[in-house]
C-alpha cells in the first residue's frame, strides 16, 4: 500500500500535473489570438455582418445567429475555442437545453478541420470528401436533432450555463480581466477531466470497450487489422488512431478501403470519452452528445461500406481514396 501511494505521489502526480500544464500551455498559445481577433472584430462591429452570412445555416438547427461564430471558431480551431466564445455568447442568448446540445453534437462531429483533414488525407481519404463528410454529417445530426426535440417537446427548458462571464463594462480592462477568469475556468476543466481520464485508463475502461465495439466494427464492415486502431481512435481521438492508421496504411498492411472505412467512422466518433465529458460542461445532453451522434455514425459508416464495395477501383481512386505513400 505504502508503495502505490509513493508512485502515485512522486510519479503519477507529476505526470499529470505536466500533462495537464502542457495542454494548457498549447490551447492558450492557440486561443489568445482568436480571442484578441474576436475582440477587434466586435469593436470594428464586423459580428453582426459574420452572423448574417452564417444565418441561413443557424436556422436550418434552429440555433441563433451567434451559434455560428461558435461553431466557426470551433471548426478552424478546436473544442476549447469554440467553448471560450460560447461562454461569452450564451448568456445572452437564453438557450435550451436542446439548442445547446445540438451545437455541441456539431462541434464534435466538425472541429479542428486544418490539421484533422490533413491526417485523414495522409491516411487515404480525399481532402474534399474528408471536408464534405465532417460538415454535411454536423449540419444533418443538428437538424435531425432539432426537429426530434421540437417535435417532441424534449429538452426546452432553459440551460443553466456552468459558468457565466461576469459583464462589468466595456472597458478593454474589464474585457482583460474576463479574459482571465475564463482561463482559469478552462484549467480547472482540463484539470478535472484529465484526472478523470487517467483514472479510466487505470480501472481499464478502454479495455472493456475494445471488448463490447469489436462485433460491432466488423458488422460495419471494418476489417479485424483496422478495429483496434479505430477503437483508439474512437475513444483516444483521431490525431492518435489516425496516426496509427497512417503508419499501417503506409506498410500496406490495412487495405486502402478498411482506411477509408475506419477513417469514416474516426471523423464522425472520436475521443467519444473526452470530447463527450468537455461539451457536456456546456449545458449539453447525452441523447444528442454521445448517443445520437454514435448511431448515426454507425448508420452512415454501414451504408458508405456497402457503397464502397460497389464502386469500382478506378471510381474509388479517382474520387475516394488519397494515394498513400509506402514505406
């Protein structure tokens, strides 16, 4: 006993705390400049104008104009900034419970685009069919989510948000000072979910999943070599199972179709652990977050394998599937 709580005072806090330091580190370098962007883009008075042009699209889900910076931010980002601006926008908005799930179902499915689609497109998919699946697949689980709710007078009761950003003035002193508080309410987040992490990998949770989705992959048509390194994919996201993928897909040792497959499902269903647990501190609920959004990735995976299988080589080379290099 007295040994496990040594390592687990001098090894696994360390780590943890280093881990959770670095993550920190790496999302403020990224968000301080979409926030200080943000700020000249409300002086300048050029949001009204961005969620104009976003309209259409906000409407089609049911959301508010301003959901659509959101999900903008959130998909040249990450979550994380998508998140910042929705802590500054939502309390103004007087949201639903169902309206904030339907957002977040769509920042998980279509989220950090720049550098995501350039790890599909090495491991064999077209860049454009990557970029069409991840943003048509968010629009139609938001919309399949907003009229079910609608229809069913689900989820209509007002979100009661985590965390609200105080509004003093608008004093750029006061908009640095929000700032501030917003990033500490970020490090508790990630530190909190991190533990959490680290505590389900211990009990081995991974393992038990790698144990219930295996039948599953296979009746969706992804090979036995491609199924562990999508379930990593799955539950530890798509930079790590899609890396992975790519080292196979470079050795030849997954087909080019099993990649395509496994790469489908890993755009729509990844980190389905952390992401699922991060949205859910917007106000968000499961029926849309994990539920939903698993069935219909597993629908749509079901129904592009089948199609795959009955296209032709040349049409899947030519419109499909990304020349990979070979080791």
């Amino acid at each position: 006993m007295q040994r496990v709580l040594n390592s687990f005072i001098y090894q696994t806090l360390p780590q943890l705390a280093r881990e959770i330091y670095e993550v920190c580190l790496l999302l403020f370098k990224l968000m301080i400049p979409i926030l200080v962007v943000v700020k000249v883009l409300e002086e300048i008075g050029a949001i009204p104008y961005i969620s104009r042009a976003l309209e259409p699209v906000m409407q089609l889900v049911g959301l508010p104009d301003s959901m659509g910076l959101v999900w903008t931010t959130t998909l040249l980002t990450n979550i994380y900034g998508g998140m910042l601006i929705f802590f500054q926008l939502a309390p103004q908005e007087n949201l639903t419970v169902a309206q904030v799930t339907v957002i977040s179902t769509m920042m998980l499915i279509a989220h950090s685009l720049p550098l995501e689609l350039r790890i599909v497109q090495k491991a064999g998919v077209k860049l454009m069919v990557a970029l069409l699946i991840r943003i048509l697949s968010a629009l139609v689980l938001g919309a399949l989510l907003h009229y079910s709710y609608s229809w069913g007078n689900w989820l209509q009761q007002p979100v009661v948000l985590m965390w609200q950003q105080p509004i003093i003035d608008d004093s750029l002193l006061s908009w640095g000072i929000n700032q501030l508080q917003s990033f500490g309410m970020i490090i508790l987040i990630i530190t909190a979910l991190m533990s959490l992490l680290r505590f389900l990998r211990w009990i081995h949770i991974e393992r038990l999943m790698i144990w219930l989705l295996q039948p599953l992959l296979k009746l969706l048509g992804i090979s036995t070599q491609a199924t562990s390194l999508t379930i990593i994919g799955v539950t530890l996201g798509l930079s790590f199972g899609g890396g992975l993928l790519i080292r196979e897909a470079q050795s030849g040792k997954i087909s080019a179709k099993d990649c395509f497959s496994a790469l489908c499902l890993l755009s729509l269903s990844h980190s389905i652990i952390e992401d699922t647990l991060l949205v859910m501190t917007l106000g968000a609920d499961l029926s849309g977050v994990l539920w939903a959004r698993l069935a219909f990735s597993f629908i749509f995976v079901a129904i592009m394998t089948r199609l795959l299988n009955q296209t032709s080589e040349h049409t899947q080379q030519r419109w499909l599937l990304h020349p990979v290099a070979k080791d």
